[in-house]
C-alpha cells in the first residue's frame, strides 16, 4: 500500500523534533530536520528573503522535504514500505546514500545515482523486502558513523518505529 507524503512527513518530523544546535551534529543548526544550509539555498531558490532556520514555517518544512527527498527519489512512484523507508533514508542520511542503500538491497549497480535502473528496481522489487535491506544498511551505516556515541540509540529507536510502524 502507498503511503500518501503527508502521513510519511509527519512521521519525519516526529523524529526530527524542532530547532537544535547541537556540538556533535556536524549539521550544525537544524530546524524540523532541515539544515541552516538547504534552508539557506530553498530560499534563495525560491527568491525569498534568507531567515534563521529558528523560523522556519512547517509549511516551508515541507515543502523541502517534497522537493528535495520525496519526489527526488520517486517515492511518489513507488510502493509502501519501500517509499516511506526510502524517503526516511535519504532525510536522515543524504540522497546518494539512501540510493546506494536501494541499489545494494536490490542487488543492482551501486553508484548512488537514483537512474532509470535504480527506478525500475525501487517500482518492480518486492518493497517489504527492498524496504528491510534499507533499514539493515542502514542502521550498518549508523553504527559505523564518528558520532554515533551522540546519536545512535535515537536513531536505532527511529529505524525500530519505522520497520514496526510501516513494515511489519
């Protein structure tokens, strides 16, 4: 079953929580889960005033989200799990990793490019277990993360809701 992108960003944003400056996320200042930075280069995109990322609207939250994860990586295309799972790797992890995640579980070319092959992988691969070897690479991926002493117990917390939620 399709999950709808509302559903999928509001589950996101309950793990991503509101503004953080924390010293050990190499991110720096995030808001809603989005970096000063993509705030920084979404509104100038967009030919809108720069702001701190403390103010960013949740309206703004999401349409980056859209832009920059959901529709990037086909997730409107494709399958439940796999496009709730997909579009949480590529938030928490980065678009090229979450590709290479997708291409590793679907036993294709590993190159972080989300092509055509890529694609027809993610919509014609079995997505409950497309969507488990995600989460496996995953929380492989966390473990093996510098600073994975800050973050790795929430992070495990959120692949488990994620794998109970949308994949058992």
């Amino acid at each position: 079953m399709k999950t709808d992108f509302q559903r999928a960003f509001d589950w996101v944003l309950k793990w991503e929580g509101g503004y953080c400056n924390d010293d050990g996320d190499p991110a720096g200042a995030t808001n809603m889960g989005i970096t000063h930075e993509e705030f920084r280069k979404w509104l100038d995109k967009n030919d809108m005033p720069q702001k701190n990322i403390k103010f960013i609207a949740p309206q703004e939250a999401r349409l980056i989200y859209l832009e920059n994860y959901w529709l990037p990586m086909g997730c409107d295309k494709i399958n439940g799990p796999l496009d709730i799972v997909l579009f949480n790797a590529a938030v928490n992890t980065g678009i090229k990793q979450a590709t290479l995640f997708l291409q590793r579980a679907a036993n294709i070319t590993a190159d972080g490019i989300y092509g055509p092959n890529t694609n027809k992988a993610a919509m014609t691969g079995d997505p409950r277990f497309l969507a488990l070897g995600i989460i496996t690479q995953q929380e492989a991926f966390y473990r093996k993360l510098h600073n994975a002493k800050y973050f790795l117990t929430g992070w495990l917390n959120r692949l488990n809701d994620l794998k109970a939620t949308f994949v058992s």
